[in-house]
C-alpha cells in the first residue's frame, strides 16, 4: 500500500497536467461544438452541428491531398531517408551532412515560408529567367493542379533529413554480427542492407509512417504558407483544400466557432481511428512474419 501510494505520488504531477491540458480543453470542445453561435450568442443545437459536418462536401473534399501524402509523400520520404540512413554509414565526415540534411527540419516556419515563396515567386524567381533563356516566355510556375507536387516537394525537404536521422540511429542499433556474418559469407555491403538491415528497420519505419500520417491528416503549415493566408502566400486556395484548412476557414472568417470546433474533434476522431487501425493490423502482419 506504501509503494502504491508513492507511485501515484510520482504520477501526480502528470495526472494533474493530462487532466488540465488534454482532457479538459478536450471535454470542453466536445461541450461546445453541442451549441449553436451566432456572435457572442449561443444556444444549443445537440448533434445538429455534427450532422451538418457529415453532409458537408467541402470538408470531406479536404482529405484528397491528405490521402495523396499518404499515398505518395511518405513512401518516397521513407525510401528516400532509408537510402539517405545507408549512405551515413558508408561516408566520411558523415557528421557534416547529417547537419545539412537536418538543417531544413531546424529552420522556423515563417522563414521557409519566404523562402519557398521566392523559389515559386512570379516575378523573383530564379527559375524565370532560365526558363525565359529556354524560350518558355512568361511561365506560370506554381497552379492549383500542380499544389499537391509542390507540396510533396516542401514536405520532402522539411522532413527527409529528420526522418533519415531516426533511421540511421536505428541502422545503429542494429548489431554488427549479423553483417559480418554476410560478408563472411560473400555478400558486399549493399546486399547485407538490403536483406539484412533493412528487414530490420521495419518497427521504426512503422512508427515514422504512423507519426507522418498523422501529420498528413492535420497539415495546415504548408497550405497556410501557399494559400492565399499570409504575407507570403503565392495563391488563393480554396479553404476546402485540406480539412484543417476548412476548420481555420469557418472560424476566423465566417466565425462559426462551435461548428469548427465539431470539425476539429471529427477530424481528431479520424485520426485517432485511423491510427489505431493501422497499428492493430501492423502488429498482426510483423507477428505473421515472426
């Protein structure tokens, strides 16, 4: 009883900052988003506003460039960091480049923005001019059909040097014996990879896929930085392009707290689901291998 006492002791000052920081705000949005709102007037509305988000096109229209990172951004990211992890290995001096590829990741929010609007400037650009020098005149470089492969290209920049950084700490772990083994037995380095450390990296690859979907789902950043919202923007999206987007959207420009409120706790539900899911059926397929 003594030890059990001084463990939920221990405990305490997290349960105390769960309860205020998560549980709380989270209870009191689930609270809100029962009302209806107007201004400062409220009355309440129960399920009215969840029904109203599940017939609403424009959010669900969101989750096409969340699926298309799902689908396209994260398997090259990680087959890119994989290969970027290896490469560590094998250099020299491979401290410096393990700073330079992690350089992006370190760099704020506000200062990438700036940056990658000049890269995609119409006027400052540095690609205009050589694509004037090759004869394509005055050339439209960024259009909202081609969005989602810009950005695939900011995410991969922010995000491939971290993500190499976890796997090359893994590729670390991973005991020396068994590639001595292979090369004892001929293999050179890139087959001992291949059949060797890279079956062995599929526990933190699972985990980077989880961590990077769920950024996927709620990814706001980049899409404020290109749509239309801040200083930098480059173009005007619509505020359906992706669900977090559409949550901003509806509660700073049409003022429908409540009802974003809803939005956002839907849009966590989902992620929660989907997580959950995707970690049960991943750990029945690696058991199915063991």
């Amino acid at each position: 009883m003594h030890v059990s006492m001084k463990a939920y002791l221990f405990l305490a000052p997290f349960l105390l900052f769960f309860i205020f920081v998560v549980v709380y705000p989270v209870g009191y949005a689930g609270y809100l988003s029962l009302f209806g709102q107007r201004g400062a007037r409220m009355w309440f509305v129960g399920l009215s506003n969840y029904s109203s988000i599940l017939t609403d096109e424009k959010f669900w229209q969101g989750f096409g460039i969340p699926v298309f990172l799902l689908l396209v951004q994260i398997p090259a990211m990680l087959i890119l960091a994989i290969f970027i992890g290896l490469l560590y290995e094998r250099i020299k001096h491979s401290e410096v480049y393990r700073l330079i590829f992690y350089l992006p990741y370190a760099i704020p929010a506000v200062i990438a923005s700036i940056i990658w609007s000049y890269i995609f400037s119409k006027t400052m650009s540095p690609f205009i001019p050589l694509l004037k020098f090759l004869g394509f005149g005055q050339v439209q470089l960024i259009t909202l059909s081609c969005l989602p492969w810009i950005l695939l290209i900011i995410i991969l920049w922010e995000w491939t040097g971290y993500t190499s950084l976890i796997i090359y700490a893994a590729l670390l772990s991973i005991p020396k014996e068994y590639t001595e083994q292979a090369s004892i037995d001929g293999a050179n380095y890139f087959q001992a990879a291949f059949y060797i450390k890279v079956p062995l990296l599929k526990n933190t690859v699972l985990i980077l896929f989880i961590f990077n979907a769920i950024g996927a789902l709620q990814i706001f950043n980049e899409t404020w930085m290109l749509g239309g919202v801040g200083n930098f923007s480059l173009m005007t999206l619509p505020p359906n392009y992706t669900p977090a987007m559409y949550v901003y959207h509806q509660a700073f420009n049409y003022g429908a707290f409540t009802y974003s409120i809803a939005m956002a706790l839907i849009l966590a539900a989902i992620i929660f689901i989907f997580s959950f899911a995707f970690m049960k059926m991943s750990a029945k397929v690696l058991q199915s291998h063991e």
